[in-house]
C-alpha cells in the first residue's frame, strides 16, 4: 500500500508563516516592552519634578497652617481635615449598600432580564464621567434637598460616583467563591441566608475590601465633581459638621497651581507629593489587606 507524502510546497509554506507568527510575536514583546518603559520613564520623570520643586514646602507647618495669601504662610490644614470630612462619611454610606447591592444580584435576585439590565447599567455608571456625578449632585442635594455646598452635598456625590465600580468589584468577589462551598452549606441544612453570612461573604471578603479601598483612592483624588457642586477653594477653619462648606486637598492643590506666583506653584508641587503619599497608602492597605484575608 502506498502513503503519500506530504507536498513540499505546502510544507515549506507552513514553515514559513510559523517563522513570520514568531518573528512577529518576539517583535511584539520588545514593542509592548517599549511601550511601558515609555510610560514608566515620563511617570518618573513627573515625579522627580515634583519632588525636586515641592519638596522644600514640606515641614509641619504646611500641616498645620491654614490656606493664605502669602504662599510661604500657606498649608493644607484645613483641606486636609474637610478630606477626611468627605471620605469618612462616603465609607459610611457606601460600604453597606455596595455590599449588600452585591449579594442582593449575585445570591438572591431572580436572574430576569431585569436583573441583566441592572447588571448592564451598573457597568455603564462604573465609567460616567465624574463631572456628571457632580453636575447631578448640584441639581440634587445642593439645591432639590437644600444642602448647600455643605460636606454632607459632597459626600453624597462621591457615593454616588463610586457606588458602582464598588458593587461591581464586590459581584466580582463573591463570583469567585466556589459553589461547593455554597451547596454543601445548604446540604448541611444552612439557610440561604446563613450560607451566604457565614461562607460567601468571609470567602469574598479579601476582594470586596480592595475594591472598596480602590473606590475611596478615586475618590481621595477627585476634583471635578466637587468643584461643581460649590466646594470652596479658600477655607482658614476646622469643619465641626457635616452642614459646613469645605474644601479637599485636590481642590487646594488645583487653587495653588492656578496661582501665577512661582512660590504657589511650590505649594501645589508639595501638595501633589501629600495627594501621592495617601493614594499609595491606600492601595498598599488593599494589597496588604487582601493577603492577609487570604492567608
């Protein structure tokens, strides 16, 4: 019985696309390579600048002093403190809602097409534009509700804009939990609310705190939505309540660098490298956390 070889054409035809796909793919990798140091080098270089130019305004009476019109008077107290004003409160409102949003579409609701649609709108809001949230936070809690641009108004606004990537970041981590866990609850007699209290949740726990630590570094650097809904650039007092105008450290840093005064430049740069510090902070607090729930 004869076999047939296989046509030598054919043969050297195929060697050669194999040799192009490689040739192509080594290619890639150095042209992606390229790509990020490019990235890597400009975001270094930003940040050398900023440190070389704002580094001498750092020293604690830029904490603790006041905003001011001497730029060597000038410091971050009370931006700093109407910062932890804002977040403090949107951690409050966000966390139980976003969570319980979360286990409400993933464990409970019945899967419809309404569910989808939610599904579908949620994604949707998680890439909004800030500046919308803040234009719907004027319309509504500053003047609908008659709050002013009081902290309450801009605390709202952020846990509106940063509702959905959080419930989106929780229905992620609890999709994660493997049903075993969940069927052999339920065999054992559990109710489906106790398989989700008692399983589901510390199971999803580790990638519900990140996302919900993400969400706030977003929102410790939000300028926009603030500035729409009347946040003050000028503020020489301590907020005592959720009824007082505030300012954030964004928004002083965005007031200083549109000073014409090289000396407020120095006051943004140094500004920046606090805004920095703290975004860092939390996402290695994410990362940290998420190890350790998961160890």
């Amino acid at each position: 019985m004869a076999v047939s070889l296989p046509d030598e054409n054919f043969t050297l035809q195929a060697t050669g696309r194999v040799a192009r796909r490689q040739a192509i793919s080594r290619a890639s990798k150095w042209v992606l390579l390229g790509a990020s140091m490019i990235g890597v080098v400009v975001l270094f270089a930003l940040i050398v600048d900023t440190i070389v130019v704002g580094w001498s305004r750092i020293s604690w009476s830029f904490f603790t002093s006041y905003p001011s019109r001497f730029a060597d008077q000038a410091g971050l107290r009370s931006s700093f403190i109407g910062s932890v004003w804002i977040l403090s409160l949107t951690i409050v409102f966000v966390v139980p809602i976003a969570i319980a949003t979360a286990i409400w579409v993933e464990e409970f609701a019945p899967k419809t097409r309404l569910l989808e649609f939610v599904k579908l709108n949620l994604a949707n809001l998680a890439g909004v534009p800030s500046i919308i949230y803040g234009v719907l936070g004027l319309a509504v809690f500053v003047r609908l509700f008659g709050w002013g641009s009081s902290i309450l108004a801009g605390s709202f606004t952020l846990f509106l804009m940063i509702l959905p990537m959080t419930v989106i970041a929780s229905q992620e981590a609890i999709r994660q939990v493997p049903p075993s866990l969940r069927q052999g609850s339920l065999a054992l007699g559990a109710t489906e609310w106790q398989t989700v209290w008692y399983h589901v949740l510390p199971g999803a726990l580790p990638g519900i705190i990140t996302g919900v630590i993400l969400a706030l570094a977003r929102a410790a650097g939000e300028t926009a939505a603030l500035i729409m809904i009347g946040a003050f650039t000028f503020i020489a007092f301590d907020n005592t309540s959720i009824w007082d105008s505030f300012t954030t450290m964004p928004i002083q840093v965005y007031n200083w660098t549109v000073r014409p005064q090289e000396a407020f430049r120095q006051n943004a740069a140094a500004g920046i490298l606090v805004l920095m510090v703290v975004v860092l902070t939390f996402n290695t607090a994410a990362a940290a956390l998420r190890e350790r729930f998961r160890n």
